[in-house]
C-alpha cells in the first residue's frame, strides 16, 4: 500500500460532520431492524438498551460500542455484517490526526515505541486514559472524552489479536511512571495493568531509569511499525500533531537508534521490579 513520506495533522476539535462509519452502520442496523420487522423501541427492548440510544445509533448521531453491536448482531441475524464495521467505527472516535496511523496499526506485525512523558495508550487504563483526556486544552466536551476513552481501550485488542499476531516492545521513562496522573489510585492500577501486560508472551515493556541521564531518545518519542508486507514505518507525534515517514534511509536511522535505546534501557525482568517499585511507593 503506498503511503506518502510524511503526513503531519493538528487534532480536531470533535466538532464536524458524523463520521460516515457511523452512519453507514445506524443504516445497516436500519435496514435488519426492519427485515426483522422490528420496530426501534422493540429492538432496543431485546438488547438491553434505550430507545434514544438505538436512535442515535440508526441516525450515526453516537457510535455502537462492541456491547451493542454483539446483542445487535445476535438479535437481528446480521451475519457478521455488523461486526465487520466495529473496527471503522471504533477508529472514526479517535481524533482525526491519529486515525491514519491507527489504520496503519492494524497491519502490523511489530510495534516498537519510546514514551518519554506518559504510559502508552495501548497499555492504559480506562480511568488512566479519562484523566488524560479531561486535561486536554482547550477542553474537549464530555461526549468527545468518552469517545476518544472508548476507542483507546478498543485499541488495545491489537495486543490479543491473534491473525497476524504483533510483538510490541514498550520503552517508557521512569518519570513517566511516578507521574501521578488521575490520583494516586489510579495510578496505582495503571502500573498494575503494566506489570500485567509485560506478562503476555508478544509484549515486552522496558524503563528508562532517570539515572541513565542522556540518551538516544532524549529528541521525543517515537513509534516504529513493520507491516505483514515488510514496509517498515516510522511516526512521531507531538502537541497532536503526528508525522509519518515510510523513507528507507529515514527509517532505518529510527531502526538503529532504537536498537540503543533498548540497551540503555532496564531488562524486562528489572523493569518489572521497578514498575513493582513504584507501585508500592504509591
């Protein structure tokens, strides 16, 4: 698939226009919902949800959470049809400079990435990510920091997906885990989730001690992605702005530089101590 070398967007606001996943599905919805001869209060009787809410479904005014779109597709017989839009949906709620990248994500077959300042979206919690996002400024409305949450954690079925499976290595600077983001609490179960997530088989995660002082990756993050095709990706974002680049010689400078991160970086087995460290400081 070609790709251009660089592709560089501010964030949206959440205003705008629908999301034509969203509307492309409420029509799908639509259209079962009547061959069933279902009216839209009976539908949402069956599958446990308000009459508004399958109307702001149908209308593409909200976008189906996985939940709804389950109950939906048992309920009116739909054949896959609508689980098959989930992902389109679930992508059209993030905000519209990452949405490409995530498109890029999906086909993947490794992910590296360096995190200076924040646990990795593909590692937070739900109440990690919300405190994240209330911070945001200009302060985004209620209704988009639910949504931008939601397609966060639905992200993070990358990490259990199965066909093709990816490998991650997650390098993340120690002061971006004493960063107490959301209280102590939360903070507390986010380094839980971590210490749960550097367990899984495809998933390594590494700290940067601040007492490595200077270090490669010291000029901000970055992510670093393979396809099942073999381009090889690079992107960094920054202030919402994201830059893509896919240049060989380009990439292959990110490729060895992260190659020494990951020796200045702890060992897994000393990162999960640390993390482990620090939760109990909390």
């Amino acid at each position: 698939m070609g790709r251009s070398n660089e592709r560089a967007r501010p964030a949206g606001d959440g205003g705008g226009d629908r999301p034509g996943a969203w509307s492309a599905y409420g029509k799908l919805v639509r259209f079962f919902r009547e061959r069933e001869g279902l009216t839209q209060q009976s539908l949402a009787d069956a599958i446990g949800y308000s009459l508004e809410q399958v109307a702001s479904v149908e209308q593409g005014r909200r976008p189906a959470k996985a939940a709804f779109t389950g109950a939906a597709e048992r309920v009116l017989k739909a054949g896959g049809a609508l689980d098959t839009l989930q992902e389109d949906v679930d992508r059209a709620q993030l905000p519209a400079f990452f949405q490409d990248v995530a498109a890029l994500e999906l086909e993947a077959i490794s992910r590296f990435s360096y995190d200076p300042l924040l646990v990795p979206g593909l590692l937070q919690t739900e109440r990690y990510a919300h405190a994240l996002l209330d911070s945001h400024f200009p302060p985004l409305a209620e209704e988009v920091v639910e949504q931008r949450v939601v397609a966060r954690l639905a992200r993070q079925a990358l990490l259990t997906r199965r066909s093709p499976a990816i490998v991650f290595v997650f390098i993340v600077e120690e002061s971006a885990l004493r960063r107490v983001v959301g209280g102590r609490e939360v903070m507390r179960e986010q380094l839980e989730k971590l210490l749960e997530c550097s367990r899984m088989r495809n998933v390594e995660i590494q700290v940067m001690p601040t007492e490595r002082g200077a270090h490669s990756g010291l000029n901000g993050p970055m992510v670093l992605l393979e396809t099942h095709g073999h381009g090889q990706y690079v992107y960094v974002e920054a202030q919402d702005v994201v830059s893509v680049r896919s240049d060989r010689r380009e990439v292959s400078e990110f490729w060895m530089r992260y190659g020494m991160l990951r020796t200045q970086a702890l060992s897994t087995e000393e990162s999960a101590r640390l993390i482990e460290r620090v939760a109990g400081e909390l």
